[in-house]
C-alpha cells in the first residue's frame, strides 16, 4: 500500500511576522483539512489559532524542524476562499502581515479558538405508523397537530408554536409515541417575500433601478450619488428585492453612526427574511450567531458597520456602501483598511456588482467616475415633495454673540419655534467650553501628558483631555497665581444647551453627543421624545448629522463653520464640505421646507462661496482640478510612517533613519514632522509622508522601508505603522 505524500499545511498565524508557516496535520489526523479552516498550532513557546491558507505536498523547511499542528477546530471553513484570497490581497495592499489580517476577519470569538456553534434546532414529524383514530375523540387539538405533521411534514418546533400549537400537545404526542423530536439545520429559505413600500419611484430613481436589472450580472461598481432625501435607501431596497430575487444574498455596509434601529425597521418592514445585524453593541456570542446565519445562507440580508465586510456568505449577489465617504470605513489601527476600497475588491472577486453611495462623495470616488472606472448614477431631486434647503451664510464679525450664536440666527430659531417645527444646531464640540483660561496671569489649564487643552464639562465639574481620557475637578482659582478669575472661552455643546434653555425657557433643548447618549437606551428614548415634540431645539455634534430623520426639523444652524475650515490636511477642505452638505441636508426633510444658516468669521471665504451658491458636487469637481495641480491624492498615492516615542528626538532620528532607507527611489519623502497632535498620552508622535506616481512605486519604497525598519525602530520603545491612503493625519 502507498501512502499519500504527507499534506504540509501552509497557516496565518496572528503574529506580526510577514509570512506564513508551514506545519504537518495533527498526529493521527488523517481526515482532509479544508483551506480556510482554524488549527491550534505550537508558535514561540505557546499555543495559537491560526487559519490553513493552503495544503502542499512539500516544505521548504527541513522535516526535522517541521512542526505538527495540535487540533484542527473546524470542519467547515471559517472563511471562504475568497475571503482568503480577500485578505491576502490586503496583507500585499496594505503591506501588513498575513496573520494579522486574517485574524481582523474573524469574529472575536473564533478568533480565540472557540467552537462555531451550531445553528440546529428542535423540529418534529409524525411516527411513521400513527394514526389519529388512537387519540381520544376529545383530544382534537392533538388530531389536529398530527393531521398537519402528516400532511405537511416535518416542521420546527418554532412554526408550530406559531401556529398555534402548544409545547404541552407535541409533549403530548411524544409521549404516545405518535410524533418524534429531532434536530435539524434551519433550512435556507431562498424565496424572501417583499412588502411593497407604498412609495413610487421617481423617475431618477425608476431609471436606476432599471439600469441595474438590465446589468448583466458580473463585477461592476456604481457610485450613487443622491443629494440629502433624495430617496437612496428607497433604491438600495429595490437593488436588493432584485438580487434577493435572484437567490442571492446582499451585503450593506453602512457608518458607524448610521446603523441605527430607524434604519434596520425600514429592512425589516419590506423583507420577510432573517437579516444578519452586526453592530457595535452586540455581544461576541449574538456576533457570531450572526454571523453563522449568514455563512450558512440563512440570513439573505447582512447589514453592519465597518468589519461586516468580511462576514462569509454562500452565494453574495451584491454590496452596497451607504455613506462611502464617511471616515468610520477606514480602521485607524492593526490593520488600517478601508472597508470601502475593500468593498470594491470584494465584489471584484465574487464577480457581483458593488454600489458606492453618498449625497456627498469622496473626490477619489468621483475621479473613478470621471475616468469611467465607475458608472455613475444620480439623484438630483429630494424624494417626494420635500424640496432642498436654502442656505444662509451669517457673518459673524462685530457681532455680539449669545453663547456662540449671533443675533439673525437668533431670530430665525424663534421663528421656527413660532410655526412650531424644530431646529438643530451643529456643534462638532462635546463639554461647555474648548478651554479655561485664568484672566490674571494667562494661564491655560493644560492635560500633562498631551498638547493639548483640557475641555471644561460643567455638569460633570471635570476637566477633560478628549484626546486621552485624563479628567481631574474643575479648579476654583488659578493653580498659578490664585486668582478666582477663571474663564471659560469658545462654546460646546453643553454651553449651547444651556445657553438656548435660558434664550427659549418655553422650549425643550435636547443635547445629542457622546456624553448623552453613552447610557444604553438612552438616544433611543430621547428619539421617541423628539419625535412626539412639536416645537424645540437640538444641539449635537456629527451623531445629528447621520442617519437619523426628523420629520420636524425645518431649521438647521451650523454655529462654527471655521472650525473645520481650519483644518491643516489637505483633505480638510472636502471634509468641510462633505460635514456642511450632511449637516443641512437634515432641514425640512418631510413637507416642509428648510432653511440652513452656516455662521462664519469668513464669509467671503471662495470655497464657502462655491459650495453654498453651487452644491457640493460643483465644490467637489473644484477641489479635484486643484488635486490634479497639486498632484494630490486621488493623483498620486500615499503612505504615512506614524511613529511614536517619549523622546521627540529619538523619535525624528528614527525617521530620518527610515527615511534614508528609501532615498534614491522614485517616491517623494516628506519628513519627518510632527502630527497635528504632536504630544498623546505621553508620546511624541512624528511622521513621514511617502507620496508617488504610481501604486507600483509607492508599494516598493514601503517594502524597502519596512525592511529596513527592523533593524532601526527599536521595538520596546516606540510604536509605529504604515498608512497606506491615509485618511487623517492628525
Ligand atoms: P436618502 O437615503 O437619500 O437620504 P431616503 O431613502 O431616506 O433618502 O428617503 C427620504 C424620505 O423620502 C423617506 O421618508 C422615504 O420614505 C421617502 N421617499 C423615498 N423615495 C420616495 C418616492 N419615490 N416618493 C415619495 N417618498 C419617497
Ligand atoms: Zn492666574
Ligand atoms: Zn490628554
């Protein structure tokens, strides 16, 4: 008898080592292991969970060396093989290790080793010989429930409860030996029921939607742009009632703060099938029932933030990326993906279509339209009746303010309140005020361990670092000089709610920011309240800015336009507009119109100008042509090295040391300088921008740069990374 030549196991390991790891199959395990399956393995002194990327029939390290995996812990694949072939891609993209990107694609749970759970459940059918006639004539509800079993077949214990059996009749049965238990897999019901909404499409939205079932089917990437209200979502339910159609299962990625119950209802309401919900706030254990659901093609919708992207599907038919400029798609630590290029590959490898969304969409996105490498589609009216705000740019200069707001903005609140609708005022400041400043001596309450100052939250009487979480009380007199003159300058959201309580005492004020709404539940109850009110007032950061639809709110006032004008990224600008757009977008959303007013110190500020007077994508195409002389990202490609250490010179040392490694090639270093954030936590934060002509060029000087780092960071004490596309650098 020949045996087969021994299979080598090829495994991602969570190590920050760039490679893989060859392993033998567990001693006695003669059962094929499937690629995409978690093993046990020894590693460095312990044991961890790794994932087969694939089997060969030799090793390049030498038999004696070769190690025996402990366990294999799956049958099935954890991860598809073009999830696998999806991660690899990122590990060479974003030039980070194997192991730590598959490990990023696995639930929590499975990432630690434990079990994938089964999704069985209780079920039951008749006896194969029962008969009716020995039940007792009175007991006619159990004739009847095993008339249905014999009629119907085996059912869920679950379906007959919903049919109005009792738990007590099938117990009944059983114990007549005239129905079984057993357990079985759910079966994966492929034909969802649609509830036709009661809303006809528009034409815009009508010409979309037939486009895309005209579309032949294969990879191909849509950017759906649809001003605030224009009815997107309303499309995305039609592209997926037609991918569901098909059999297939649709994926929607939305933001972070988008996920919101307003949003699953509006899937719930018009699909009769289990959706798949990964959101910030289910446990590891719901995580993964869900997940489990969506790779066994039970669940024919998966809806989640960012990593709901890699949940494993059996027969995917479709993505959609609501929101696709939002920041909360790019992971700003391990692996630094962004969900929405990965989207893109995603539906690359799967051979299904992709649909970018956005009433206010990135330039890279709209510069993959201009090329042609995306379809672009539009929607250039609000849905229904609603009609888009009118925008008012307040000059703020020389004039007296009330808690941050100016006086027409004043007036134009009460007007509002008058006619008894709402209004929403943006601040993107949590607390009472940026900053206490004595005003003897000048001095500035400072966090000790960043550059930067402490935020004042009067309720809570504390001093707080939003960059590190540092609090102490409040002081009552200068620390410097003793003086009881301590000021607090600039306005939060706390200041504006308390400001407006005592302008409008007849009106409620609702604040929504982290601070009020981190109580489970709580934004949810102070929804339903808002929603009941006629007249009143919200204050908010970004959480208003997303997702939520408040039918009552007609008014919008932006009260600090300059703080994110100021911003030293170049993509400042194109955040500003995006922020601006979506912020005044939420006015007179239902019947009624809007009015947005935008205070600034610079009103005649151009790209102000442009956006208000012509809308965000005429704003959008500016700052491309301006990216295109500059030879700007979506023009050329980046990378930032981050680096971190207690000693800003050992720190900018390391850098030029990085930086030398690469000279010579064809890529542009700029650095290292320091973050906009020069101090965290303790920590100098420094950086190199590497910028190139093409992804070819980038992609080598950050190979030859990570090579060479090994021998130049000095691990114990610094931390660093590469960013590739970076989105912030802050
Ligand atoms: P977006 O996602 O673009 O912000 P939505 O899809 O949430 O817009 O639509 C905004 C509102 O308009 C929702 O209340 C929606 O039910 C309604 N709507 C969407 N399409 C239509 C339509 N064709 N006719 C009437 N109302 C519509
Ligand atoms: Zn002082
Ligand atoms: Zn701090």
């Amino acid at each position: 008898m020949t045996h087969p030549p021994p299979q080598i196991l090829e495994v991602a390991i969570p190590s920050p080592l760039r490679r893989r790891f060859d392993y033998l199959p567990p001693a006695g395990c003669d059962d094929p292991i499937a690629i995409g399956s978690r093993v046990q393995v020894p590693f460095a002194g312990q044991t961890l969970v790794g994932v087969v990327m694939a089997c060969k029939p030799g090793s390049e390290v030498p038999a004696p060396q070769l190690k025996s995996a402990i366990a294999v812990l799956d049958r099935l694949p954890v991860l598809d093989s073009q999830l696998i072939e999806l991660m690899a891609w990122a590990s060479d993209y974003y030039q980070h290790p194997i192991g730590e990107c598959i490990s990023t694609a696995l639930p929590n749970t499975l990432r630690k080793g434990l079990p994938v759970p089964t999704l069985e459940i209780t079920c039951w059918r008749a006896a194969s010989l029962a008969d009716t006639q020995t039940l007792p004539a009175r007991a006619t509800r159990q004739q009847q429930l095993l008339q249905h079993l014999q009629q119907h077949g085996p059912a869920s214990e679950h379906q007959l409860r919903q049919q109005g059996f009792s738990l007590r009749q099938l117990q009944q049965l059983h114990d007549r030996q005239l129905a079984e238990r057993f357990t079985a897999s759910p079966p994966v019901i492929r034909e969802v029921t649609v509830q036709p909404g009661n809303i006809r499409l528009n034409d815009e939205q009508q010409a979309i939607c037939d486009e895309f079932r005209q579309h032949p089917g294969g990879f191909a990437t849509f950017l759906l742009e649809g001003i605030t209200g224009s009815g997107k979502t309303e499309v995305y339910l039609q592209l997926i009632a037609h991918t569901l159609a098909q059999g297939r299962q649709a994926l929607v990625l939305v933001p972070e703060i988008g996920l919101t119950p307003q949003t699953i209802e509006r899937f719930r309401q018009r699909f009769d099938c289990p959706l798949a919900i990964f959101h910030s706030s289910l446990s590891d254990r719901q995580r993964l029932q869900h997940w489990q659901q969506a790779r066994s093609g039970q669940a024919r919708i998966i809806i989640g933030t960012r990593s709901a992207l890699f949940t494993a599907t059996t027969e995917l038919g479709l993505i959609i990326v609501d929101e696709e400029h939002d920041l909360s798609y790019k992971q700003q630590d391990g692996l630094r993906y962004s969900a929405r290029d990965m989207a893109c590959m995603r539906a690359k490898l799967a051979d299904v279509p992709v649909v970018l969304a956005s009433a206010t969409p990135t330039l890279e996105s709209l510069h993959n339209a201009q090329t042609g490498k995306y379809r672009r589609w539009q929607l250039t009216r609000r849905a229904g009746d609603a009609a888009p705000p009118a925008i008012d740019i307040i000059d703020m200069r020389r004039q007296p303010l009330h808690d941050g707001i100016a006086e027409p903005a004043l007036q134009s609140l009460q007007e509002c309140l008058d006619k008894g609708e709402q209004a929403l005022l943006f601040i993107n400041r949590r607390g009472f005020a940026p900053s206490l400043i004595c005003h003897d001596c000048g001095w500035i309450a400072q966090c000790p361990a960043c550059d930067a100052r402490f935020t004042v939250h009067q309720q809570a009487g504390q001093l707080r670092c939003h960059h590190c979480n540092t609090s102490q009380p409040i002081p009552r007199h200068c620390p410097e000089c003793h003086s009881l003159s301590l000021i607090r300058t600039g306005v939060g959201t706390e200041r504006i709610e308390q400001g407006l309580r005592s302008l409008f005492p007849d009106y409620p004020v609702f604040r929504i920011d982290r601070d009020t709404t981190a109580r489970k539940g709580a934004m949810q109850a102070m929804l339903a309240q808002i929603h009941q009110q006629q007249a009143a007032l919200l204050v908010g950061t970004q959480m208003l800015a997303k997702g939520h639809h408040f039918p009552n709110v007609t008014r919008v006032l932006i009260v600090d336009a300059d703080q994110s004008l100021g911003g030293t990224d170049f993509r400042a600008i194109e955040r500003f507009g995006q922020l601006i757009t979506q912020v005044t977008g939420r006015a007179g959303r239902a019947d009624k119109p809007g009015r947005a007013l935008i205070q600034t110190h610079f009103p005649d500020h151009p790209q102000l100008a442009r956006l208000v007077n012509r809308g965000y994508h005429s704003f959008a195409l500016d700052l491309l042509a301006e990216r295109r002389l500059l030879q700007l990202p979506p023009f050329s490609y980046q990378a930032l090295v981050r680096l971190e250490d207690k000693d800003p010179q050992l720190a900018t040392q390391t850098l030029q040391k990085l930086r030398q490694a690469v000279a010579g090639l064809p890529c542009l270093v700029i650095g290292p300088f320091p973050a906009s954030l020069q101090r965290r936590a303790w920590y100098y934060r420094y950086q190199l921008l590497l910028q190139a002509g093409s992804r070819q060029q980038l992609k080598q000087a950050v190979a030859t740069l990570i090579n060479a780092a090994d021998g130049i960071v000095r691990p114990h004490r610094q931390r660093w990374s590469v960013d590739i596309d970076p989105q912030d650098m802050s």
